[in-house]
C-alpha cells in the first residue's frame, strides 16, 4: 500500500479541470448556504423594538412588505405580535428545510451521483428564487416563507453532497485544501449579502429598497444557474464511478482529466483496494453505522465535530456583538459597518486554513481554532462583566469578538468538511453524512431556541458555557482524533480499525477472498 501512496503523491499541482470543477460546484452549492444564511438576519431578541433596533433597516423592509399585503387583503393593518411571528417563520424555515435536506441526502447521492445530486439541488435554489422575485408581484408574502423552506431544503443537500464530491475529486495531498473551499464558499456567500443588506445599499425603507427585497432575496438563484450550465462539462465523482458503478475506463479517463498527465493507475489501484474494503463490509445503514464496531469512534468523532462547530458559541458571538459594539462607542448606525470587517476577517482567516491546511494539519488548526475561540468567551466573560466600571474593557470586548471569528474560521468552521468525507469509507459514507448533517442543523437550531433564555437568566456568563465547551472539544480532538493529512481512506480506515479494536475483513480474511456475501450478512441488523 505503501508504494501506492507514495506515488499517488506525485500529483503536486491543481490542474485547470480541477480547479474549475471546484470552482463551480463550490459557488453553486456553498455560496448559496452562505448566503441565505445572512440575507435574511436571524433577529434574536424576543420584542419588537429590539428587533426594529438591531435589524431596522432589513426588518423594517420586510415589516412594510408584509403589512402592505395584509392591508390589502383584510383592511388592516398587522399588529406587532403577528409581524415577529411572521419574521420568525421566515428566518426559521431555512434551517427546518436544511434539517430535511439532510435526510434525503443519502439518497440523492447513491442513486444520481455526486454532481449529479448537486445539478438537481439546483432546482431549490432556481425554483424558489423565481417565487422570492415575483412575490412582490403577485402581493404574496407568503412565497417568500415557502422558498425559505425550499432553500434550507437546498442547503441541506448541498452541505453533505458538496463536501463528499470535493473530497473524492481531489488526490489525497490537496484534498485537504480542496475540501476547505466549501466553507470558503459558504463565507464568501454571507460576506456578499451582508455587503447587499447595508443600508446605504438598500436604501431606505420609503425608497428603492421596498422594491429591491425580491431582487435581494431571489438572487439566490444565479449561482445555481451557473452551476447548471457549467457543472456537466466536468467529471462525476471518480471513486462513485469505479467503486459504486463499476466503470473503470470513465473512471480513467475523469482522472487523467482532473490529474493532467500523470499515470492514474496507482490512483486506480488504490480505490480498488477500498472497493475490496466496501464489500468486505457491506453496504451500511443509517441504523448499520450506530451499531457497526468498527466505525464507532468514526461516528462520535463526526458528531462531536459537527456538534462542537455549532456549539462553540458562534450563534452566542454574534448575538452579542452589537451590544459590544455600542459600549464600546460604535454608533447603532455604523455597527453594520463593524459587522461586514468582521466577515472580512472571517474570509481572510478561512483562505489561511484552505492554504495551511496540508501543510499544518487537521489537528493542529482545529486544537488552536477552539483554543483561541475558548480563550476569546473567557476574556469576554470578564470583559462584559467588569466593563462597567473599567470602560476601557470595552474596547477589549471588540478584539474578543475579531479574535473569536478568526479562531473559528482556522478550524471549528473549515475543517470539519474535510475529515467528515475522509474518515469514512464509500460504504458507510452516505449514511454518515445524513447523520452529521442531522447534527449540524439540530444543534443550530437548539442553540438559537436555547441561547436567548441562557443569556437572559445569567448574562454574560453565558459565554463560560461556550469556553467548557471548546475546551471539551479540543480535549477530544487531542486525546482521540487522528491525524488524516497525507493518508489514503483505507490507511484512515486502518488508523481507526485499531482504536475500535477490530480487523479489517480485508486484511483478515485475505484479499482474494473478501468475498461479499458472509461480510455483508454480519451488517444486516
């Protein structure tokens, strides 16, 4: 196997086909989960002052929307209860739809492929973006809540299928680089509504604006055009094709294409080793992976990962920030402005995971992501508390809150969508995805349902939760998660056959005889 790897190496630099299927699919898919994500701004407090002060110039857009409509159809206007009520159905189905989204992800990827799934997501972000842009016409706000659903449903697939598609294009020493450009992607799409929702773009409320939000909202559905147009001129995934479809010569010919010139069939050689793995161990359930020995700290591995991202207090940094902001002297009116360098920082940060992530690690970025992300809620803990009468602490609340985003956006953020296709073999990678996608949009969802009652009952001691939690995290990252940089799936697969403490049927009954039949039976439950 050895020999194999080594010369599997040799595939130093990106090639064009590469590059551009990367490009295509990571726009098309990931921009649009970023985006959706902030062009409409989750507003966390509970009353509706709150939300006109923090979010006023999108909720007042949307407010004047909303009651215009009912206006016309009932003669009166909306009272403040049903207005948030209506707010927080529109903020909130995009993640309900992401939660569904990641239940027929498995599906989608077995029986269309990889770029296959991702050409027919696009149909919930095009379909949805048409009804988002004609619903000022048709005087029906409705639509926008009903695409809010279908676009979660968008961004629930293409968070598991684009992450599976990446990582199986890319060879195993850019693969890390190559599956970071998916949260670089989700980064630059909320970066961009972001810039989109500043007031001095939309307008005021009065002005253009109030003829500008479906065109905000419904330009969701240019990437996914693009992606339509583009995706089919590059190759499907290359191990789905071999290992899954059986088709060696496609197989050959998308991996000359996305490796140049180089001799593929040591790459060849090496799926074929894990396809002898898959049928060794048969094809897995959801169910299969929980009660399967041998993927068990695969699976708790994935699950803290993608619980950890979510409950590292990110939701919980940004809640807070314009209160920070303000005591610190930031007018509410500029605020936005400090909002979007924070994105910047963001952006900045995550392309420095994506290109030291090969040359550092996995391990390394995620123990020091949660750690300056851990350090960061402790000092804010202090910072709030004791600001009141040290003033100048204020100040150290905002660099809290820049050194926070950056810690998570070297690892906590970027990370996780490389080793969750790595630690998986194609047999049970369909069905770990379904299971940490389920885990990724659950857990935010219990976060911004339980953060707001947290931080009212004990304050800024709030963010010490978030501070144990990181420190639990990075605990396990150190004592239990391997280093994946530079190792093929089956030597990951090996890694962790031994931390299970079971053997590879592959390796125990013989290569030539790993047969599908017996293997298959024993993960039947």
């Amino acid at each position: 196997m050895s020999s194999n790897g080594s010369n599997v190496q040799k595939y130093k630099g990106l090639q064009p086909t590469l590059v551009l299927a990367t490009v295509s699919a990571a726009f098309g898919s990931a921009f649009q989960y970023g985006y959706n994500i902030a062009v409409v701004n989750t507003p966390h407090k509970v009353g509706i002052r709150q939300v006109v002060r923090r979010w006023g110039h999108v909720f007042q857009v949307l407010k004047s929307f909303y009651n215009e409509t009912y206006f016309e159809r009932h003669g009166t206007f909306m009272d403040d209860t049903v207005l948030l009520l209506l707010w927080s159905c529109t903020v909130s189905m995009f993640p309900l739809g992401g939660f569904l989204g990641s239940l027929i992800v498995g599906l989608l990827v077995d029986k269309c492929g990889r770029k296959g799934t991702l050409l027919i997501n696009d149909i919930f972000a095009i379909v949805p973006a048409i009804l988002m842009g004609v619903s000022k016409v048709a005087r029906a706000f409705e639509l926008i809540i009903f695409s809010r659903v279908l676009v979660g449903v968008c961004a629930g697939i293409s968070y598991s299928a684009l992450p599976m598609y990446l990582g199986e294009l890319a060879p195993k020493n850019l693969r890390g680089m190559i599956g970071t450009m998916t949260e670089v992607f989700v980064i630059i799409g909320l970066f961009l509504a972001q810039i989109f929702s500043l007031q001095a773009i939309l307008g005021n409320v009065t002005g253009k604006a109030r003829h500008f939000r479906p065109v905000l909202l419904a330009l969701t559905g240019v990437p996914a055009l693009i992606q339509l147009l583009s995706l089919p001129f590059f190759p499907e995934s290359p191990r789905y094709t071999l290992i899954q479809k059986g088709d060696e010569e496609t197989t050959r010919r998308a991996l000359r294409r996305l490796r140049g010139r180089a001799d593929v069939e040591a790459e060849m050689e090496d799926m074929r080793t894990e396809e002898r793995a898959e049928r060794a161990a048969g094809h897995l359930s959801v169910l299969n992976l929980f009660t399967f020995r041998s993927l068990r700290w695969q699976l708790i591995s994935v699950i803290v990962l993608m619980a950890g991202q979510q409950l590292s207090g990110i939701n919980a940094v940004n809640y807070y920030a314009d209160s920070i902001y303000t005591s610190a002297g930031v007018e509410a009116a500029h605020s936005q402005y400090i909002t979007v360098a924070v994105g910047v920082v963001n952006i900045v940060m995550t392309v420095i995971s994506a290109a030291t992530v090969e040359r550092l690690g996995r391990r390394l970025l995620l123990l020091a992501g949660y750690g300056i992300c851990g350090s960061a809620c402790l000092v804010l803990t202090l910072a709030l508390l004791f600001q009141s009468t040290v003033p100048e602490l204020s100040y150290l609340g905002v660099i809290c809150v820049f050194a926070y985003i950056a810690g998570h956006s070297i690892g906590p953020s970027p990370v996780p969508s490389v080793v969750r296709t790595e630690i998986f073999l194609q047999s049970s990678r369909r069905a770990a995805f379904m299971v940490d996608g389920a885990v990724h949009w659950l857990t935010n969802f219990i976060v911004g349902l339980v953060f707001p009652s947290i931080q009212v009952a004990i304050g800024a001691y709030s963010f010490l939760i978030f501070s144990g939690l990181c420190l639990l995290t990075a605990v396990y990252i150190y004592v239990v998660f391997p280093e994946t940089k530079g190792k093929t799936f089956v030597e990951i697969n090996r890694i962790f056959a031994k931390r299970n403490k079971v053997e590879i049927p592959e390796e125990k009954e013989g290569i030539s005889s790993a047969g599908p039949s017996v293997p298959a039976k024993e993960t039947s439950f």
